[in-house]
C-alpha cells in the first residue's frame, strides 16, 4: 500500500527485529512502521526498536502499530519522549491517505498518538481523586481529549465549536491545574500530557 504513494519511499521491510535495526542502520529511513510484536519473541519488540533507536538514530522517527488499546505499551513508548514517535491502531489506520499523514508528521518531528489510547489513559488517571485532573470542568476535559490527540487550536476550536481564544483560554487553564508550562507547538504540548498521565496511569 505504502509503495504505491508517491511521496513514499519504502526503503526495506523486515520481519524481525534483528533485520529492523539492521536495515535502519543501512538506509537511515525517515521513519519506521513497525508492529509491536515480532520475532524472535513476538512480545514487544516494536517497542525496543523505539527505544533503541532513540538512543542510536534520535533523528528516526517510529510508527508502532497494534491490534489493541494497551496503555502500558504507549506509556512505554513515550517514556523516552514523545517527539518523533507514533502510536496506532490497526483498525484505525484505514486508509493510505491516513497512514501516509501520520508517517508525515512523525518524520517532521511530531506525535500522533490513537485517540482511544489516551482515552484510556484519560479514564485511567481520572479514577485518583486526589489527580489535579479531579479540578477540570467538563469543558477542560473535552478540551484535554482534544489536545492529547496532536490537535492544534484551531482544530479544537472547530472540532468543540468554540473559538480559538476561548481554546487558548481553557488550555491556559488546564495547564494551570496541572502544573504544566505553556507550550504552543503541537507535539510539545502531547508530550506534556502524556509524560502527565503517565504518572497517573
């Protein structure tokens, strides 16, 4: 599928993680489309892969693809940071159009993260009364959902039917609550959520 986008490049297919670094190490891919289970193990693989490559090619971008909602393996993922790294579904990823703007984005440095993975980190961490989450008004909550998904304040502005200075307002606010700094870039403000929630997970 991939291969017939013109705008991609598929620089080599591996079937084990072995072959996956191997191949990263010739071709210095953009990004990597990975699932989380492979050989040898068929464990978490895809996920070692990210950490690895953080470590020895910070500049490649991961796409990890799974078959289920599993926080853990997105809280995995991120833990070394979240720029240039990717969490999908599979069945969410129906199209190529889809899947090629997520390899776009990953590659140029942001995040995209499934919106039913933080929805479940969300539910997760608001069962602690004692979270700062606790204090959100239902609008922060909508808006926290929206803003954990990559989406910018126009999105949401649209997306909730508000307009951009009130997203900013409420942003502005969730922050405030939970002891978060102001940053206006996209992936920078997905990082913060989910380094967040993943203290409360």
């Amino acid at each position: 599928m991939l291969a017939r986008q013109a705008e991609v490049e598929v620089a080599a297919t591996c079937g084990d993680l072995g072959s996956l670094l191997a191949a990263v190490e010739a071709e210095s891919p953009d990004v990597v489309l990975t699932d989380i289970r492979m050989p040898p193990n068929g464990r978490d693989e895809g996920i070692e892969a990210a950490t690895t490559l953080r470590d020895t090619h910070p500049e490649v971008g991961v796409i990890v693809l799974s078959q289920y909602v599993e926080p853990q393996w997105a809280l995995a993922l991120f833990q070394t940071g979240a720029e240039r790294r990717g969490y999908l579904l599979k069945e969410r990823v129906e199209d190529a159009a889809e899947l090629v703007g997520a390899i776009r984005a990953v590659a140029s440095g942001g995040t995209v993260v499934d919106p039913a993975v933080v929805q479940s980190l969300v539910t997760a961490s608001s069962r602690d009364e004692t979270s700062p989450l606790a204090e959100l008004t239902p609008r922060e909550w909508d808006v926290l959902r929206e803003m954990a998904e990559g989406k910018n304040n126009a999105a949401i502005a649209s997306s909730l039917v508000l307009t951009e200075g009130s997203v900013e307002k409420v942003i502005h606010s969730i922050f405030g609550k939970l002891g978060l700094s102001w940053e206006d870039r996209v992936h920078r403000r997905v990082k913060a959520v989910l380094l967040y929630l993943s203290d409360r997970a």
